[in-house]
C-alpha cells in the first residue's frame, strides 16, 4: 500500500502578498489625514473582524457583513455599502483565495472558469448599465432577500448540504457551461447591484446540483468572489463611479481583512463548517428581518410582500436545483456502473482471448 504525499504548499506566496499589502496601506496612511480618517471609523474594522473569518469560511463575501453594518446601522447610503464591498473584498477576498491557492486545496476548477467568462461579460455591462437603474430601497431589498434565501436555505437542509463527500463528476463542457451561465447572470443582476452574490450562486449550484463537499464548494466560491470584486473594483475606478466615503471606510477595514479571511479559511478547518455556517445562516435571517422593519414604511405592504415573494422565489430556484441534482447524480451512478460492468467484461474477453492465443 503506497501513500500520497500531501501536494507541496507554497505559504510563502501568501506572506509575500501579506507584507506588500501592509507596506502599501502603511504607506497611504502617510498622506494628510489618512490616520485620522482611518481611526474615525474604527467601528468598520470591528465589524470586518467578523466579516472577515465570514468571507473566509462560508460562501459570503465580506461586503455580506460591511453591506448591512454601512446600510442599516450607520444610515449610509445603499450604493456606498455596494462599493464599499467591491473595495473590502478585493483584500479580504483576494488574500484567502492566494491563502487557498497556496495551500493547494481542491476547487471546481471546470465551473469556475465557466463563472470567470461569464462575469467578465455581465459585470461591467451590469454596473455601467443595469446597477444606475436600481433605486437606493431596492438595492437594500436585493440585498436582503439574496442572503436570507441563503440562510433559510441552511437552517432547513444544512445536514445534507454539510453531508456531502467529494463531487459528483459530470462532463466537463458542462460544467463550464453551468459556470458561465451563473456567472452572467449573478455578476449582470447580483454583483452590479449589491457588490455581493456570485460566490452564492455558484455555491450553490455546486453544493445542490453537483453534490460538492464544502471543502471543494467553498474555497470555490472565495476565489470567485476575489476575481469578482478586483474586476468591479478595476472597472468602478476605470468609470470614476466610486461613491464617497468608500475610502475612508476601507483604510479601516482592509487591513482587518486582509488577515481575518484567510484566518477563517484556516480554523474552518479545524472546527468545521457546519458550525459556522449555522451561525451565518441565522445572521442572514436575521438582517433580512431587520431590512424589512427598517424599511417598512417605505416599502409598504405591497413591497414587504414583494420582498417576501422574491425570498420564495429564490428558494423555489434552489429547490429546483437540487431535484436536478439529484436526478443527474443518480444518472452518473448508473453510468459509472455501466461503464464497470463492461470494462470487467472487456477485460474477461482478453483475458479469454489471451489464454486462446498461448493455447494454441
């Protein structure tokens, strides 16, 4: 019996990238007020201590958290809490997805490339045309009702989510095919609106269609959300659209981030996810409740409904994912078993044929 040797680590990449970071962000806080801006806003770097170890152990970003403490703590305005995610998880995001990379841990990779095409084509064509659309009250709505339906969904199914060994093999194409699609869609109508939403979306096809385990989905779902936010990132500075105030809040978060994410990354593993993702999964209910008493007189009844109508959809949506799911595991069970069964008896006929030929 030969064991594998674990794939070499490369820690060292993720240290190079931490050091440079800090060495940058020490360097901005030189300039005339930057200390000052930074400690005035200490409140945000408390609250990224929490979205941080988020983004990196569950398939949230850490704008999940910066969104609803910007938007319905502080008052501020609801595109502010959108790019103020784009800006924070452009670190957070992107240090506990070379924190990943470095440490070789498995990702879908077929379903991620598929997502990376289709969010270069749906995000910039969503934030330039789609996101100036959407009004203030409803970006919030958005917002709520996408990570509520993500945590009624694991209060009910977290067993089975959490259940989950390995992943079921499709056929490559379409899985990249699947990507894509998500990919367009969540970074055209999530990601332009809210900063947030293609990490869930391609979690959760990985987690209900394809069965995933959370150590494949998850860290999937990260180096998403990384490339996601330095694109939205890239292309909110190329517009010049940077809503006032981001700033000042990132010189106060992402330093906080930028070690909390992968630090999360790291102690998932040591408590699991269930856990943590019981926790979150609660906080998202929770902040959706809080939207739509926030917002109530705004929204009137006939937009609570609305609100409460979307969180079903969206649910439904998830629902219909998984049956598909289920439907083509146990197809490619059936398949695997097939191709067993002729292999063995491919095998048996040149075993036959070879004890034939020395026969004779």
């Amino acid at each position: 019996m030969s064991i594998l040797p674990p794939p070499k680590r490369y820690l060292w990449v993720w240290l190079l990238w931490l050091a440079l970071f800090y060495l940058v962000w020490l360097w901005l806080l030189q300039a005339d007020g930057a200390w000052l801006a930074a400690v005035a806003h200490w409140p945000m770097a408390v609250a990224m201590a929490i979205g941080g170890y988020a983004a990196g152990s569950t398939p949230m970003g850490g704008g999940t958290v910066g969104f609803p403490v910007l938007v319905l703590l502080f008052d501020m305005p609801a595109t502010l809490g959108r790019d103020f995610s784009f800006a924070v998880q452009s670190i957070g995001m992107v240090s506990a997805a070379i924190f990943i990379l470095a440490r070789r841990q498995p990702l879908a990779w077929a379903m991620l490339k598929g997502a990376i095409a289709g969010g270069i084509i749906g995000t910039p064509v969503g934030i330039i045309f789609f996101a100036p659309l959407v009004p203030e009250l409803w970006i919030k709505v958005t917002f709520a009702v996408l990570w509520g339906s993500f945590g009624v969904l694991h209060l009910y199914r977290i067993n089975e989510i959490s259940g989950n060994v390995g992943m079921t093999a499709f056929d490559e194409h379409w899985d990249m095919r699947v990507g894509f699609t998500l990919g367009l869609f969540a970074s055209l109508f999530a990601v332009s609106v809210t900063g947030v939403g293609i990490d869930m979306m391609l979690y959760a096809a990985l987690v209900l269609l394809c069965r995933a385990d959370l150590k494949i989905a998850i860290p999937t779902s990260v180096v998403i959300m990384a490339l996601a936010s330095v694109y939205g990132v890239v292309i909110k500075t190329l517009t010049n659209s940077w809503q006032p105030g981001v700033y000042e809040n990132w010189l106060a978060g992402a330093p906080v981030v930028a070690l909390g994410a992968p630090l999360g990354v790291f102690i998932v593993d040591r408590i699991g996810r269930k856990p943590t993702l019981l926790i979150v999964a609660a906080l998202c209910v929770g902040q959706f409740v809080w939207t739509c008493i926030v917002e109530r007189e705004a929204l009137g009844i006939v937009g609570t409904g609305l609100a409460l109508l979307s969180l079903g959809l969206c649910l439904l949506v998830f629902e219909r994912l998984r049956s598909w799911g289920l439907i083509l595991v146990r197809a490619a069970k059936i398949n695997h078993k097939k191709k067993q069964r002729r292999a063995k008896r491919l095998a048996a006929a040149n075993s036959q044929r070879s004890l034939a030929t020395g026969e004779s």
